[in-house]
C-alpha cells in the first residue's frame, strides 16, 4: 500500500529512497510580483497573503528574482534615512537578482540538503528558464510527516 503526494500520485515503499522528487511536493499555486510593481504594493501583497516573500517574474514568467520582508524592510530604512518618498520604489530596486533555484526532477533529499548548506527558507522551482513552483522548508516538513506515513492535517 503507498501513500499520495500533495499532488495526488501515488507513493509507494519502493519510491520512498529513490524516486521523491521537488515537482511531488512543491506549491504549484504561488503568489508572484512584476517588474516595475510598486515596493508599497508588495509590502500590501505580503502582509494580505500572509507570505513572507515571493518570485520576481518577467511577462514570459521567467524568474529574474525575489522580495522578501527583509528586502522590503531594508527600503524602508534606506527611503526614511535618505528622506525619498516610498511612492516611487519599484521592486526591482530592492529584490535580489542572484536567486538559487531548484529543478522540478531534482531528488527531495537533494532540496533538504541544499536548504542546511544555504541556509534559505524557500526556492524557486524553474524549468527550462520558466518558474513552476515553489519548494520551501515546510514543504519538506511535510514531506517527511507524509512519508513516515503520519496522520496530519494542514
């Protein structure tokens, strides 16, 4: 008897070592931000969706980067110490463009490993240049709670 991933296929004990991949137990359905978006309108957007950051796209949804609250709090400090008004801040002034991502096919052990040695709380799924998802800490938590064949409900 196996077990469903969060995307509804089947787990079973032979693919519990070798076969558990970031596109099983990745967030398909992400929140994300545009260039040229104003930095006041993501700070709304983090607070309203309860996130805590979020992938930077251009119109062909390719990743060029990602805001976080500490981005948007780093604004915050440099527009009130250097007197600039907040209106014109875009989020391209503040995201980080050097994003490390993960690819839909990589192994979730691969993922946790990577999240120890870089001590990030979320990456970005890309395949092929586009982004597909997002695969964060929890994600993996959840994972492993699924896998130990754990009761839980989110």
């Amino acid at each position: 008897m196996g077990i469903k991933s969060f995307q509804g296929k089947r787990i079973t004990e032979d693919t519990l070592s070798e076969n558990i991949k970031v596109e099983d137990f990745m967030t398909r359905d992400i929140f994300v931000f545009k260039k040229g978006q104003p930095i006041l309108e993501v700070m709304e957007n983090l607070i309203k969706n309860r996130i805590s950051g979020g992938p930077v796209v251009n119109d062909k949804n390719e990743l060029i980067g990602i805001i976080s609250e500490g981005d948007c709090i780093k604004q915050i400090s440099e527009s009130r110490y250097y007197n600039q008004p907040m209106e014109n801040m875009k989020v391209e002034d503040y995201m980080a463009t050097s994003v490390e991502t993960v690819a839909p096919d990589m192994h979730l052990f691969d993922v946790a490993n990577k999240f120890l040695s870089l001590r990030k709380r979320r990456f970005p799924v890309c395949d092929q240049g586009k982004l597909v998802g997002l695969i964060s800490q929890k994600n993996i938590l959840k994972a492993a709670l699924e896998l130990q064949g754990y009761n839980w409900k989110s």
